[in-house]
C-alpha cells in the first residue's frame, strides 16, 4: 500500500514524494472526495490493462471533487510524479509538464 504519498485522502500530512508543507498551503484537502476512499486507487502499479480501469475508477472520484483545479495545480506545482492526481494521470501531467517547459522556452523575456 502506498500510503501517505501527499494523496489529500491522507489529510493534512502533506509528505508527497519526501517532502513536507506547511499546512496552510494543503488546506483544500479537506474537502477532498478521495478522502474515504481507499488510497490504492489513485496510485495503479502500471499504465495497461487492470491499471487502466483503476485509473479511469479514480477519475471518476476526481470528476466530482470540489478541488480538483486544487489538487491538479498542486501536483504540477510540486512534481508528484505518482498517481492520480486533479483527474490527472502521471502520465498526463509529464505531458502537461513537458508543454509547459517548452512554452515557457519559447516565450520572450519580459
Ligand atoms: S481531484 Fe481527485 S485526487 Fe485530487 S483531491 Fe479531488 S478526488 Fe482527490
């Protein structure tokens, strides 16, 4: 079980990936939809088959989460590379990552 990998399931303990914050900034945990629901859901083993469906089981959790503009922002902004995250899959934030670097590469200096 992957507990306490900064999931706002855990609450407020904020220990995504080692690391820890101050609990202002992890607030919007508490209104978490995941709070009840069972961690292992949000962090698939792989990216295939079963893990496809448990993926897209979180989504739906997600979908109707009040934090999900949050939850997504904060695990961009914080590089949790595991999980699902926002409606998110890892995958699809290293995507999102990825953009982001490049805009912000092509962009000119202010
Ligand atoms: S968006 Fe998903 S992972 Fe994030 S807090 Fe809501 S239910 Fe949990």
């Amino acid at each position: 079980m992957q507990e306490a990998q900064g999931m706002p399931h855990r609450g407020a303990t904020a220990t995504g990936s080692g690391r820890t914050y101050g609990i202002a900034a992890v607030n919007w945990r508490e209104s978490a939809a995941c709070r009840s629901e069972d961690p292992e859901l949000f962090f698939p083993i792989g990216d295939d088959g079963l893990s496809l469906r448990q993926i897209e089981q979180a989504r739906a959790v997600c979908h109707g989460c009040p934090v999900v503009r949050a939850c997504g922002d904060w695990a961009l902004r914080h590089a949790e590379y595991d999980g699902v995250w926002g409606g998110m899959s890892a995958e699809e934030r290293r995507s999102m990552r990825r953009r982001r670097t490049a805009g912000s590469a092509r962009s000119p200096e202010a």
